[in-house]
C-alpha cells in the first residue's frame, strides 16, 4: 500500500483496534481475519517443533506484503505473540486497501 501522508497510518492502525486482539482459540474462530489456527501434536522426539500456527486472510495485508500470513509458536500464548508483529505493522481492514 501506498499512503501520501503519515496520518493515514494513525487512522488504519487505529481500524485495527477496533478489532479485539486474540487471546483464546474462541477469540480466533470469531475473528473476521483469522483463516484458520492449527495445534499440532507435540513429539517428544521433535526439538524444532512449532505447536501452533495462526493464519491471516490474504485480504487482511498490504498487496505488496511479502511476509508470512501466519503467526507461529511453541504455544497459544508464543503464537499471540508473533501475531503481535503482524497486527500492528501490517494488517489493516480490507475496507482500507481501497488506495494504494
């Protein structure tokens, strides 16, 4: 996306907190971004496991966003946490995509 003026940041971030921030697997299935979660069983033989993937609609990000669209964590709590990155730097409401 492109913006001619840094108060349009201010008023898409501020889209985003009308939004409420996860915190539970309910909190997820709510959520109008959220296309799915996944918890993957744990093996005690895997040392580089991610248990729990959180993953964002493709209309929820800049067109020109070439990250991840997915949180990833041990648990719940260390996906909601790299799911903090994503929304406040990168997702807006499609509503919001309308310039770029």
């Amino acid at each position: 996306m492109v913006y001619d003026e840094p108060a349009s940041d201010k008023l898409l971030l501020t889209l985003m907190n009308s939004f409420k921030f996860p915190r539970t697997y309910a909190d997820l299935e709510k959520a109008p971004w959220c296309s799915g979660y996944e918890r993957v069983p744990r093996s005690p033989h895997d040392l580089n496991h991610d248990g729990c993937w959180i993953h964002v609609h493709a209309d929820w990000v800049p067109d020109d966003y070439c990250g991840y669209m997915s949180a990833v964590g041990y648990t719940l709590k260390d996906a909601l946490k790299d799911m903090r990155g994503l929304w406040y730097l990168h997702m807006r409401p499609p509503v919001a995509k309308a310039k770029s």
